[in-house]
C-alpha cells in the first residue's frame, strides 16, 4: 500500500510517500516554515511524488496529523486530506500529533509506556499517556503546566515531547532527546490505522485565540 502522508499540525509542512508492504519511506519533503502551510503543502506534495517515482494515481491512503496543534496547519492539512481523499476514492486517516511523539520515543525506548507532551503555551501543557504496547491510557488532554508536572513526576516510562524540559527540569536526563513529530512515523501510523473510524477531524484541546468581536453587527436594511 502507498501512503501519502501530511503534516501540517505545527510549525513544519511535511509531506512523505511511504510503500507500507515494504516499510520503506521513499521520500519526505518539507522544512519548519512557521507560517504558510496553504501556500507550501502542495509543492511540497509534488516534490515527495516526483522524488518517489510515484504519482497520485498510486496512493492507496491519505495520513494527516489531525493535532493538538496549530489552528490553522491543521485546518490546512486536513483540509487536503480530505480533498485527496474525495479526488482519489481513497480513504484518509486522523494521526494525533501526540501519537506520533509516542511511537517515535518507543522506537528508542521498545516496551516502555510513555508520557507525550507538547508545550501549548499560556501555561497549558497538550498531554498524553500510552502504555507498553502504544495504546492509549486516556484521552489527549489540556493540562495546566502544574498539573503536567505532577503527573509526569510520577510516571513510570518515558516523557517526551517538547514540554519535557518545562516539566522535568533543563538538567533531568539530558540525554534522552524530545522525539519531536516524525513524518515517516505519520506515514507508518497511518497505514496500520483504521478508516472505519471515519474522515479526518481537527483535534483541537482548547478554543481558538481570535474571538469573534460581539457589538459591531451591521443592521440589516
């Protein structure tokens, strides 16, 4: 199975072609641009297919991380994955960012739970624990930082992710790195993920920033 996966959930616009009956990733294209991933994904995508011979006839599956992230990236990426989706009668999948961090950090640490963490900023911490075999333990959560210190104090495995220094400290365990969203693990998750669970969907943990200004209705005629 081809699977063209998307990333668009943060800072960076990615994109990868991966061969699942193979496990190998043919090309991964893309760079941690901040801002502009409307403007980016699609070069990007036609990068990744010229650079793995493939062509978008080929794709079998859609993969999108779906968040915790940046409102509008994942807007974007989703978005396209849907529109892939439609144009090519194949069915797209969700990845969780927070996911993604974890089978990246058991790839290091094999059977080890693990406690993935992402900074959300204004003193909140997108939060998620995955057990031994990568399961999930509980859902994806906003937590206080406060309260993510506590638990991650407590948790028995790894913690990873790029609140790991805010929770455990610039000098606990400086070898262990932050694992940060890989998208060739995008691409392996999303070809063992299931399609029955329907189109992909933002995962927002928290509202948007910009509220919409209430008192400036313009009276109908």
């Amino acid at each position: 199975m081809i699977v063209l996966a998307l990333d668009t959930a943060g800072t960076g616009c990615f994109a990868c072609v991966y061969d699942s009956d193979r496990d190998v990733v043919l090309a991964m294209t893309g760079a941690d641009i901040g801002r502009g991933h409307a403007e980016r994904l699609m070069g990007f995508i036609d990068e990744a297919l010229v650079e793995s011979g493939k062509t978008l006839s080929d794709v079998d599956r859609i993969a999108v991380t779906v968040g915790p992230g940046s409102f509008t990236g994942i807007r974007v990426g989703v978005a396209a994955a849907r529109g892939f989706a439609l144009a090519l009668a194949v069915p797209a999948v969700g990845i969780s960012s927070l996911a993604v961090l974890a089978r990246a950090a058991r790839q290091v640490h094999q059977a080890q739970a693990v406690f993935a963490v992402m900074d959300a900023k204004r003193d909140e911490i997108y939060g998620q624990m995955f057990d031994a075999s990568g399961a999930a333990m509980a859902e994806a959560t906003a937590y206080t930082v406060d309260e993510a210190r506590q638990l991650a104090s407590g948790f028995v495995g790894v913690v990873c992710g790029s609140a790991r220094e805010l929770l455990l400290g610039e000098h606990t365990d400086s070898d262990a790195p932050r694992y940060l969203a890989d998208i060739g693990v995008v691409a392996r998750l999303g070809a063992i993920a299931d399609p029955a669970f329907g189109k992909p969907k933002p995962l927002y943990l928290r509202g948007p920033d910009a509220k919409p200004q209430l008192g400036f209705a313009v009276a109908r005629a």
